[in-house]
C-alpha cells in the first residue's frame, strides 16, 4: 500500500481527543449497507478517461459502494477504475456522487472496528488488477469486501451481477453491431451509387 493512501486512511478514522482512546476501542458496533446508483457506458465498458465520469447512464448495470455507520462515525468503501485498473477508495459519510442518487439496502450489523475495515479494504484481491466489466468491477470488490468481514451478498444480489453483466455486454455488443452494420450499410450504398 501505497504511503499517500496509509495517509489518507488514518486521516479518515475517528480519534477522541479527550481520552486518548480510540472511539471505535469503545464501540465496534455498525451497521452495513449496501448502496447501488446507476454507472455510465464508459464505467460499464471499461474505456473511461481516469476521471470514469462521461458517458450515458447504463440503467441495468449498478455502481456497489459498501457503507459503514458506526453512529458516531460513517464511512464507505468502493472500487473504481482508473487508467483501466480497478482501485479502491474511502470517503467520510455516506456515498455521493453528483448528479446520481444512491439506493441503500441493509445488509448485517457487525461488531468491527474501522481500523479492522480499512485492513481488509487494502487486502481486497481485486485491487489493482485489470478492470473486467465480466470478472473484476466494483460489485466483484464489494463482495471481495464483505466475505473479508463476513458480510454474505444475499443470493438475488450475486445473481443480479451476472444478469447485469450479460445484458450491459448485450447492450454494448448490439451499440457496436448496429454501428458496424449502419457503417457497411453506407458503404455498400456508395459502391451502388458510384456503379
């Protein structure tokens, strides 16, 4: 892990100043949520700039974002892909991003601690590997995520990946057969023209 990132972690993770205790020594307890928004062609296929924020919503494939409230302190965790690597993050509070809005589902209450999360976040396999809309996206970390803690997606939800999967890569094989199809079209008409 990179030091930047270590950083970054331990500045995000509750301290009280007046004990010297860390709060999360003092009450593990939290409760999981799993929140899903709509992603962009760009983020479901794979080709994005590394920012992954362009492109037109993909209403049947979802964004996973594993979100943890401690009551006195909330963070969540997801994966995105950047240069076509999938890499993880960590954010204070609930999940936003402009211009979407989440849906949050419970999952379990747990007794963990953030530290303890952020441990197995920075362990999750699929960091840094090849971006795969198939084999290695943000809903494949999520699960990475919670069978790390002992969180098991409920079964709809691992079977609604691979519907997902297959309709997003239906959608994006018919946008390039059409393409292709409209393009020999066009030149098949201009070989007729010109005959």
């Amino acid at each position: 892990m990179s030091k930047r990132l270590k950083t970054s972690l331990n500045s995000l993770n509750p301290r009280s100043s007046n004990t010297g205790e860390d709060e999360d020594d003092r009450n593990p307890r939290c409760t999981v949520y799993l929140c899903k928004r709509s992603i962009k062609n760009n983020e479901a296929s794979g080709s994005s700039s590394s920012s992954g924020h362009s492109g037109q919503n993909v209403p049947i494939a979802k964004h996973w974002v594993l979100y943890f409230d401690w009551g006195y302190y909330q963070a969540h965790y997801e994966a995105t892909q950047v240069d076509g690597k999938l890499e993880f993050s960590k954010g204070k509070g609930e999940p936003k991003t402009p211009g979407f809005t989440f849906t949050k589902k419970k999952l379990k209450t747990l007794k963990v601690m953030p530290h303890t999360v952020d441990e197995a976040a920075e362990r999750n396999r699929f960091n840094g590997v090849d971006y795969s809309l198939a084999s290695a996206n943000c809903q494949h970390w999520v699960i990475e995520l919670g069978e790390r803690l002992g969180i098991q997606m409920p079964e709809h939800q691992v079977e609604n990946l691979v519907d997902a999967v297959a309709k997003t890569a239906l959608v994006v094989g018919v946008e390039v057969g059409v393409g292709v199809g409209v393009v020999a079209a066009l030149s098949s008409l201009k070989k007729t023209k010109k005959n």
